[in-house]
C-alpha cells in the first residue's frame, strides 16, 4: 500500500513539474539521474513517448513501461552478468537497446527481427537511444522488478 501511495505522489509532482518546467529551456548538460530525494520526472512511466521524454531529457533509472518492434538481435553480453540484448523500434523511430539479464530470468529463444516486445524495466540514457534493464525479478526484494512479454508469454 505505500508503494502505491508514494507512486501516487510521484505522479502528482510530475503533474505539478511538468508545468512548471514546459516555459524552461531544455536542459543541454550531462544525463539527470532520478533519485528519491529529486523529484522523479517520470516515475513509472508508459508508453513510447515516456521513452522519447526520457532520452530527450537524459534520464537515468527512470522506471518504463512500453513496447516495441525488434529491428535487430544483438549477440549475448557474456561479461559478467550475461545479457540478452537486442534493439527495439518504440515509435516515432526511437530505438531502445534491451538488456535482459539471462542469469535471473529466462531468454526469449524464438525472438526475430519484426516480433513485437513488450516491457518493464529501468531506463538509462545514452546518446544512441537508451538502455531499459531490470527487465526482471530482483533475487533480493530491493528493486522494482520488471519483465518482457513476448508471443503470449512472461519473461521475468
């Protein structure tokens, strides 16, 4: 319940900001990152346009929720945690690279270019469009956890 209850504050200050901060100029400097204690520009944020406002605005562990086309299959990130990881087309031709960690959930072994994706997780800026990870459980319990869906199925 307090979850829910802080994610309802969080939502009124984006409200609130996103007004206030419409006349300002765009920010030009390094990327912002979001922390409890700065008021979350886009807390648990939806739709491809929350990933085009994320990456607009250099936003770092922004909490997304979107989907997307797959425009290419990358090879598996195998240092350190292994990641699948591929590039997703989220509209308005704004690619996203999805790191998906294959040590805590499963892979998505069928995936081709062309198949929609839909996902879950954390958004980090950079300047080629982005990365979404956290796209699954925390073993721990200390991070939101995430998932990716594909031709019917949960990948978490």
């Amino acid at each position: 319940m307090k979850k829910w209850a802080l994610i309802a504050v969080f939502g009124f200050a984006v409200f609130v900001l996103g007004r206030y901060s419409a006349t300002e100029s765009p920010q030009t400097s390094g990327p912002t990152r979001v922390t409890a204690q700065s008021a979350a520009p886009l807390p648990a944020a939806t739709g491809a346009d929350s990933i085009a406002e994320a990456y607009n605005r250099r936003l770092h562990d922004v909490p997304v929720q979107a989907e997307g086309r797959v425009v290419k299959v990358l090879p598996d990130d195998k240092q350190g945690s292994r990641h699948q990881r591929f590039l997703l087309d989220t509209g308005h031709g704004h690619t996203v690279l999805i790191a998906h960690n294959i040590d805590l959930a499963p892979r998505i072994d069928a995936l081709a270019p062309g198949d929609r994706v839909a996902f879950k997780g954390e958004y980090v800026w950079n300047d080629k469009g982005g990365v979404v990870h956290w796209t699954h459980r925390d073993p721990d319990g200390r991070h939101p956890g995430g998932w990716l869906q594909h031709a019917g199925r949960t990948y978490q």
